[in-house]
C-alpha cells in the first residue's frame, strides 16, 4: 500500500515547513541562541503544520548537537523522529480527545518526574488539548507551571480559548496560520514533479481552493487525483466532476448574461448547470465568489488585482474586468446580497434549483426591489444610459430596431435626416417587421450569444490588428446583441458612432474577424444601443485616447471627436 502523500511529504525540519515562517524562524531562533521554554502552546486551524512542528522541535532538542534548528539527523534520536519514524521513548504524543481524564493527567503528572531513558527532554506533545477536562486540566496546572529540568510540554489545538487560563498564561503561543494560495500551489507543483505525473493547467488551483490553505488537505485532494491518474496524467475536466467546482465557462456565460440583462441566456446557463450534473448550492457558492472577484477587479487596477487574485490568468483577470465595467458596482454589490442570501435558504431546501432560479430572477429584476440596494441600482442603470426610459428586458433585435427608428424620429425636428440614413431606417424597419411575422424561425440562438460575448474581446483584438479606427469605434461602445442563422447584430451606443461605422465600410473588417477568430462567417447588422455605457467609464476613455488611431487623416470630424472626446453628434447642419 502506496504511504498518503501528506505522510510522504511530513517535514522533519523547520525549513520544510512552509507558509509559517513567523513560527519557524523565532523558534529556530530560541534552539540556536539556547532560550527555549518548558511549555509552548501552538494553535491554528487544521492541518497547517502544528503536530509536526511539535515534533521538529522534539528533534531539535533531543538531538546530540542539540538544542538546534538543524538537526544531524545522524544520531539515534534523529532518526527516531525522522518524519514517518519509529519514535523515541522520551518523546510522548498524546491524544487529549481519549486521555482527557482526571486519572489520565494523574498518570503523567507523576511520570513526569523520572528522567528520560537515552534523551535529554522527556518532551510531552498534547494533541487537540482544548478536549482536556477541567479536572485534567488543573491536574496538569502544577506540572506545567514548575516542571522538573527534563521536562517540556508542547500542547496544540484548533481552539486555544477553551485551553483553562492559567494554562495558557504559562506558555509561549505560536498561532499557525493558513497557508497562502500562491506558496501553497509552488509547494505542489513540487511534489507532482517529484512524483512525474502531468498535471493540467487549471487543476492545482483548484486543489488549493478545495483544501482551503490547510496543507494536509491539499495534499489528500492531491493524492486522491494522482491516484486515478491516466496515462495522460491529471486532466481539468476530470478534477473539475471529481471537486464539484463549476467549469469557468458557465460563470462566464452566466455574467455576461447579467451584464446584458439578458434572461433567456441566463435560465438556459441553469439548465447547463444541472444537466451537467453540477450542485446548484456549488453553483451559487461559485457565483457568489465570482460577483466578489468582480467587485475587487472593478476596484483596483490590473497590477494590485494580479496581487489579490493570484490564482487568475491574465486573459481571466480582462475578461472579468470587463463584465465588472458592464455590470456596475451597485449592480454588483446588490447580486452579492442576493446570492448570499440564498445560498443561506438553499441549507436543507429540497428545490435548491428553483432557489437557483429565483436568485438568477431578482438579479435580473432591480425595480423589484424596494430596498436601499435596488435604488442604487436603478439609479446606476439611470445614470450608466443617461435616460430615464425602461431598457429592453431582453436581447430581440427587433426591439433594438424599433429603438433607433423611434430614436431617428425623436431627432427629425433638430436633425435633419440625410436621405441615404433614412432610407436605410426604413429598410430596417421593414425587415423588422418581416421578421416578427415569422415566428417560426428562430432569430436568436441563446447559447452562440453567451459563446460570442466570452470571445468578443479576442475579436476586438484581431480587428486592432487590421484597421485602428474600426477598433476605436467597437472597443469601447459596442456589444453583441444577438446572432442568428444569416446575421450578427451588434449594438452601439449611439447613432454618431453608428454612422461612422457604417460610412468606413468596418463591418467588412469586423467580418473578417469573427471568421478568423470564431470560424463564423455571418452579416453584420448594426443596431443603436443606449444602454451600453462603456464609453463612461475611465478606464474605457483612458484606453481609447492612449491607443488612438495615429493617422488622423482617415477619421472624419465626427469620428474624430467621438473617438479622441467621447463625443456625441447632436445636430448636423448642411452649409451650401
């Protein structure tokens, strides 16, 4: 039978141990300098390092070359307490859960005074000591606070407040600390190279969130994936059904999803959740700690949220930051609320899908909610579009065609329309309603919308590569509205950028790279939008005027201001 890996691995000297150098470097200290105690106290959450720390400083004391941080490990003693050794004599671990009696702290009280058999400490390492009794404790009070010169205790818990005052008050205290996402994923890829199995990109992140930075977990987590391990290794698709997590790419959907408003999608990204097998609870867990990934994206820049969210590619860490721009933060902060809170009814609910549903609907629905966080969102939908008119409930592009028709009519009296634009609001108009005669054909497929939204930023990128304009008029004020069998329609913010869109003939190039990108070769439409307000943000206009088109000759005075100003047409007037 193959040894656990969190065996395999056990330290037996301080510089092994990993993530606790605030413990391990004072320690090393007190054994080089001579200063050590006869009880120490070492507390912290579980499988962070505690028992075999109380074993190392066993094996630093008893060592021959000893008190010291290095030991031999040459002597009789060294190899006693070598990780996974027989043991020593001198050296007593006990189990205060099974010896947390009166009689039993009787027992050591009074073994305590005979001398060690061939060490020099007669050490006592007490496990879990927040299980001693009251009597046993007080029992022990005596022994600990005047022990005889051969005798050091080392307790360890999880919970040092329930450990009696008086007990406490006579001993140093290390608390242990879980370890950080970043040491603790370099301390695996260590021991996968040690054990020559591939690993997947994508699978120790998702150890090391499952193990919660308690090393001993993530080193069981491990050991069960190494074990069923393929010729191939350790593949992501099998670590993400074997954890439970949620494949990145539902979250991804179901965002852009939210940041579109777009309900269809959505429900439909629930139905994937569960059809593939996912917990809906594991799912709002993952939701929940996305919006807060989103939150601190939205709240610092690039560098300091590399810091935060180490475990996150780059590619992630921008796309994320764009749904945090899409979202908003008030909209953020109130679906946080709203996963939380049900996540909290989904404990012992025997529908936690319908739960599931129901967060997805009030996430979607800010005007029903009269509380403090749903103004602040209504507000910010208000200020983000800049109109106080009900946005589309849903991505139809025959809705968003009506828009810019009712739109261009509301602009007739101040703007005179040129003829070529109105016979093309027309033409749409037309085809519009054609469309909505036909209810059988489907116009818009759900699931290649969530697809291209996920992929829409490598779009934008290859379109930088052909043409700096029709990337400075798509970067920072379109978005995907919908796809069907013949067209992608697109939505921009304005009529201005509209039509400087359509007069530089970008849909060609935008085609051209969706086909290289996507392999999709559809028509581009090209729809008003008011509700997308990237261009009010920032960080957006900081992008646009630091990468603008270097050859201003091929902008149009329009275009120019729009994309160097932000600046929106509001009339034209024809000088003869």
């Amino acid at each position: 039978m193959s040894l656990a890996l969190y065996r395999k691995y056990r330290p037996s000297v301080f510089a092994d141990v990993i993530g606790q150098e605030h413990v391990t470097v004072p320690l090393s200290n007190a054994l080089e300098s001579g200063k050590t105690h006869h009880a120490y106290l070492f507390s912290g959450p579980r499988g962070c390092g505690k028992t075999s720390s109380a074993r190392i400083m066993a094996r630093s004391l008893n060592c021959e070359k000893g008190p010291t941080p290095n030991p031999c490990g040459l002597c009789q003693s060294c190899k006693d307490l070598v990780a996974n050794g027989p043991g020593s004599i001198d050296v007593i671990e006990l189990d205060a859960a099974t010896h947390g009696l009166v009689d039993d702290a009787r027992d050591l009280r009074d073994k305590a005074f005979f001398a060690p058999v061939q060490s020099k400490y007669k050490i006592y390492i007490i496990d879990e000591a927040h299980q001693l009794g009251p009597g046993a404790s007080n029992a022990l009070l005596k022994v600990v606070e005047e022990p005889p010169p051969h005798v050091i205790f080392i307790f360890a818990t999880t919970e040092p407040e329930k450990l009696i005052s008086t007990i406490r008050s006579r001993t140093h205290h290390y608390p242990f600390r879980l370890v950080p996402p970043g040491t603790l994923t370099t301390h695996l890829e260590g021991i996968c190279q040690s054990e020559g199995v591939q690993v997947a990109k994508g699978v120790l992140p998702l150890v090391v969130r499952a193990s919660g930075g308690s090393v001993r977990d993530a080193l069981s987590v491990l050991g069960q994936l190494l074990a069923g391990a393929g010729k191939d290794g350790v593949s992501y698709d099998i670590a993400i059904q074997l954890l439970g997590f949620t494949d990145g790419a539902l979250l991804d959907d179901a965002m852009d999803a939210i940041a579109a408003r777009d309900g269809a999608t959505l429900f439909k990204t629930v139905d994937r959740v569960i059809e593939s097998g996912h917990d809906p609870r594991r799912f709002t867990q993952d939701l929940l700690e996305r919006l807060r990934d989103l939150m601190i994206v939205d709240a610092l820049d690039a560098t300091n949220a590399n810091s935060i969210l180490r475990e996150l590619p780059d590619d992630q860490l921008e796309r994320m930051r764009g749904q945090a721009q899409n979202i908003g933060q008030a909209s953020l902060s109130r679906a946080a609320d709203i996963a939380a809170e049900g996540l909290t009814q989904m404990r012992g609910a025997t529908a936690p899908r319908l739960i599931l549903e129901l967060i997805c609907g009030r996430i979607l629905l800010p005007m029903g909610d009269a509380g403090e966080s749903g103004l602040l969102a209504r507000i910010e939908r208000l200020e983000r579009v800049e109109s106080i008119a009900p946005q589309p409930r849903a991505v139809n592009r025959a809705e968003y065609v009506s828009a810019a028709t009712a739109e261009a009519k509301r602009e007739a009296p101040v703007k005179p329309v040129k003829e070529a634009a109105a016979v093309e609001v027309v033409a749409e108009e037309s085809n519009a309603k054609k469309e909505a005669a036909a209810p059988t054909k489907a116009q818009i497929d759900s699931i290649d919308v969530a697809g291209l939204r996920r992929l829409w930023p490598d779009v934008i990128e290859n379109v930088k590569k052909r043409r700096r304009l029709t990337w400075s008029l798509l970067s920072a004020s379109a978005q995907i509205l919908g796809v069907d069998d013949k067209n992608i329609t697109i939505g921009i913010v304005n009529s201005g950028a509209r039509d400087s869109f359509v007069r530089s003939e970008s849909d060609e190039i935008l085609r051209q790279a969706f086909i290289e990108v996507v392999g999709l070769d559809r028509k581009i439409e090209v729809t008003v939008d008011p509700s997308i307000d990237i261009t009010a943000t920032p960080e957006s206009r900081a992008v646009r005027t630091s990468e603008a088109p270097t050859d201003k000759t091929q902008l149009s005075g329009a275009a120019l201001l729009a994309s160097e100003l932000g600046a929106t047409v509001i009339s034209e007037t024809n000088h003869e």
